[in-house]
C-alpha cells in the first residue's frame, strides 16, 4: 500500500516537472516570437542581407559585408535607414587605387581561386563624402560601409541565414496554431452549446454525422479546400486548418458535456426547474473549463503538425510567408548535396522542440489534474 501512495506521489512530482519544463518552454518560444518580431520585420531584411556567394555555408561562419549604392531602383532602405543598396560579401583585404575600391569577394564553394572585383567609389560614396573624407576614404569605408554578419546556423541556398528563417518559421508556425485554435474552439463550443440546448434527437444524430467525418484524415478536406484558398493566404489556410479540426474538438467536448449533465449537481438543479441555458451558462460551461485548456494544446499541436506536413507538401504555408515545414521542403531538395544537412536538419530540431512542448503540457494536466 504504502509503495502505491509513493508511487502515485513520484508520478505527480515527474508531472509537475513535465509541465513546469513545458511552461518554460512555451516562454522560450514566447521570446523567440517577439524578438523576431523586432529583428526581422519580414523576410525582406533576410533577402537584403544575402547572396548567392554566401549559399549553403555551414553553421558559425561569418562574413564581412559591403554596402553597395544602387544606380537602379527606388525602393527605400528602411532598416539601415540609407538610400537603397546592395550586399556584397568580401574578405579582410581593401584597398584604393585612384576612383577605384578593389576588394576580393568571399568565396563561393567548390572554388578556390580568390576574386577581386573593382567598384567605381561613386556607388560607394557620394561626391561629398569623397570630398570631405580624401585621404581617409578606406577608414571611411571601413567603420560606416562595411558591417561583420554572424551566421549562427548557417546559410541555404540562396545565401539567407538560417537563424532569421527559423524565427520567422517560429512566428508563423505559432500565427497558425494560434488563430486556428481560437477558431477550433469558438466553433466547436458554439456547436455544443446549441446541440446541449436542442432535442435529444437532434443531438444524437448530429453528433453520428460528426463521429463520421471525425474519423477521416483531416488532410482530405484540407488539401480540397487549400485549393481554393490562394497560397499566400494565411489566414484563408488557417481558417480551413481550424474547420478540419472542429468535428474531433466537438465530439470530445459533447462526450464531457455528457458526463456533467449525467452528475448529481446538474440533475439537481434540473429539480429546482432551471432553465437548461441557465444550467448550461452557470453550470456546465465553468466545468468544462478544464476539459477546455487539456483539448485547447492538444488541438494546437494537431495544428502544427498538419500545418508542417501540408507546407512540406507545397500546399500550405508558402513563400513569401516562412514556416517550418517550408524551410524543410526547401532542405530536402538538397539532400546529398554538399553543405546540405544543416539546412534539412534545424528545422526538424525545432519542431521536435515545440512538439516536446506540448506533450510536456498535456502530460502533466493528465496527471496533475485528471479529468
């Protein structure tokens, strides 16, 4: 007996600890999303920080880059707040020679020989600043037009970090599943609460036709419906991602909703003639709470799973919108290449990560607070 109760005591401790990690876990990835909100706007600061001499470098590699005035184009520079430009990414060695600025350029896999470039200084600099700063044009050049850039994970294959995809695959994979929880779960207890007040009849076989549909692959109606939708649409795909889901969240609720109306409380309440909406406002939905929160982060780990296999699939999530399964699709077209397995392999990791999550969650609302 007394080995049942420490037993039963442990697995409590082990659970409080799944959901204290899972509740860290949710903060890490809570900070990740909003420091990326203020890093990286959107994908355009990724695409103006990168180049094809940069492609499919390996994890820790740095690169000096050069800030190049365009002659064509009018788009404005707004996050180095300078007029528009272009990246080149060089090596250590500058030097001048008359109008000239020759630097090599890093570079490109596969090719060893180095390459040095001569660029006019009239699309480095203005006439004013070459003006005002001969004799120290380099040093100029040096400490305002050259800036050091850290690829903490590497580069794909069009010369873009991988840290910034990844963070912004982190916002968007938590955009989705977000949203369509929210839409999971406000339709599927608007639905319950209608079919609680209805007729028993009515009840029973509404919740046959969902029964049915809940048992085919929510992928069908999703690849149907996704078709539709234009593929830089998220919040058209995430609508349909949150419908997909809504028949499995109203079975699951109805089965609990079942089992309260079932309890001494409620039937005594149903005695003392109260209405069944007010039974179902003031009684049966505060108890539902907690059935509420479990199938609440289970629905949004279903989300992101869905939402990773149909953007590997090409049909979710696409470009110019970052998600995980995306930056996946674009590593497995690269397998066996070289410089590849960093580009297939970080966005699994972190997948696992907030899958991790999630599970963390749920097992320790299982055990902690059993339904």
């Amino acid at each position: 007996m007394y080995r049942k109760i420490n037993s039963r005591v442990s697995s409590k401790k082990i659970a409080k600890l799944h959901f204290k990690i899972g509740l860290i876990l949710v903060l890490f990835f809570a900070l990740l999303s909003v420091i990326s909100f203020i890093i990286i706007p959107d994908i355009k600061k990724v695409e103006y920080e990168s180049s094809t001499l940069l492609a499919k470098r390996k994890p820790f590699f740095k690169s000096k880059l050069l800030i190049i005035r365009r002659v064509e184009g009018t788009h404005k520079n707004k996050f180095l707040k300078k007029e528009p430009y272009d990246i080149i990414p060089i090596t250590n060695e500058l030097s001048i020679a008359r109008d000239t600025l020759k630097v090599f350029l890093q570079q490109p896999l596969l090719i060893n020989k180095p390459i040095q470039v001569a660029v006019p200084l009239n699309k480095v600099l203005t006439k004013e600043e070459i003006k005002s700063h001969r004799g120290e044009i380099k040093t100029y050049i040096e400490d305002n037009l050259v800036k050091e850039k850290n690829f903490l994970l590497g580069t794909d294959k069009l010369g873009r970090g991988l840290l910034e995809q990844i963070l912004l695959g982190i916002r968007t994979t938590f955009k989705v599943s977000i949203l369509g929880g929210i839409i999971t779960l406000g339709v599927s207890l608007f639905i319950s609460s209608l079919l609680t007040l209805s007729s028993n009849k009515i009840r029973s076989n509404t919740l046959k036709i969902f029964e049915v549909i809940k048992f085919s692959s929510p992928l069908v109606p999703i690849t149907v419906l996704t078709f539709i939708v234009p593929p830089e649409s998220i919040l058209g795909f995430t609508f349909i991602l949150g419908l997909s889901i809504t028949p499995w969240v109203i079975v699951s609720l109805n089965k609990k909703i079942f089992k309260i109306q079932k309890s001494q409380l409620i039937e005594s309440t149903k005695s003392l003639g109260f209405t069944n909406g007010y039974i179902l406002y003031q009684y049966i939905i505060p108890l539902l709470f907690p059935q509420l929160i479990k199938t609440s982060v289970k629905v949004l780990m279903i989300i992101v799973i869905v939402e990773f296999i149909l953007s590997y699939l090409g049909i979710g999530v696409t470009y110019p919108n970052i998600s995980l399964g995306y930056l996946f699709e674009q590593g497995r077209g690269l397998i066996g290449t070289l410089n590849s397995t960093h580009i297939l392999i970080m966005p699994v990791i972190v997948l696992y990560l907030i899958l991790a999550m999630f599970n963390l969650l749920i097992n320790g609302m299982d055990k902690v607070q059993p339904s």
